[in-house]
C-alpha cells in the first residue's frame, strides 16, 4: 500500500467526502467553508464553492452527480449545482446540522445534528416530512438502508437508532 496522491487546498478540517460513480472524481467539505470538486487522475480542483458563514459539516451527492446538497455551521440545507458558483436553493434550519444522507432512490435526504432530531425531507424542493426524537445528544451520522424502508442514526449519546420511512 502506497500513497499515490496528495491534493492540498482546504485550509481547514476535511469533513466529509464523496467519490463519483466515475471513480475519477470527488467532492469534499470542510470547516474552512469550502466544497471542492476534484479530478482524482488529474490531481487538480475542477470547481469551487463557498458557503457563506461557517464551516461545512457533511454533503450528499445526488444521482445525477452534477447536485450537491451541504448542511453546516451556517444552519441551512443548502443545494448547489457544480456547474455554478451559487446555491441553487436553499432551506433555513432550526439548528446546526452535523449529518446528512440521500435515500439511494434519491427521492428523500435525512438530517441530523445539534438539537438532537433526525429529520427527513423530500429532496425536490426540501420540504419537510417528518422529524424524529431519540438521540440525547449531538447526531453525528445517519444513514439509509439498501431498500430505503429504514434509517439508522448514530450519536455522541453513544445510541444507535433505527428508524422506520414511511412516504
């Protein structure tokens, strides 16, 4: 095992990554309020986005690897495109949100964060559906099972949550 690349452009943690289909391609986030878009066989950023306060926390990809859809510091689910510079919509929250995940059919995102709620929302357009209460403390990952029926969240409170969907 050898490292065979070494991209260096965050001035601050990295905090989530997600590799495209391609496996040619990635986008990270970081604490430094920066989302970037990297050719992995070029070794070189290929877009850039800012957020406007705060760092970013985590970041799905949507099917269609061109969508990318953020949560931080900044307390807002925000949608961007990779193509723009610009969000392209974007949700206020009531708290911090430290996780995020996309169903695999695309159809929903799941949240979870700082107030300690799971919630889950339908990706076009980010309405809310519903919100959940379990975790006695910070939400720091969540995730949709292959068939998309359940979540699981995971927290600082040490609990491991399943949750039903129902849409």
């Amino acid at each position: 095992r050898e490292m065979v690349s070494h991209m260096k452009e965050h001035n601050g943690a990295v905090t989530c990554i997600n590799i495209f289909e391609d496996d040619a391609h990635a986008v990270t986030g970081s604490k430094d309020r920066l989302i970037l878009c990297w050719d992995l066989r070029m070794e070189k950023r290929v877009a850039s986005l800012r957020q406007r306060m705060g760092g970013v926390n985590d970041l799905v990809l949507y099917l269609d690897q061109m969508q990318v859809v953020s949560v931080g510091q900044e307390r807002r689910l925000t949608y961007w495109d990779l193509r723009d510079t610009e969000p392209t919509h974007a949700v206020v929250l009531n708290a911090e949100a430290t996780a995020i995940a996309l169903s695999r059919n695309g159809n929903l995102i799941a949240t979870g964060g700082k107030d300690q709620l799971v919630r889950l929302w339908v990706f076009e357009g980010g309405t809310l559906l519903s919100e959940g209460m379990g975790h006695s403390a910070t939400i720091s990952k969540i995730t949709f099972s292959p068939d998309d029926r359940q979540m699981v969240s995971i927290g600082e409170d040490g609990c491991i949550l399943v949750w039903n969907v129902y849409t």
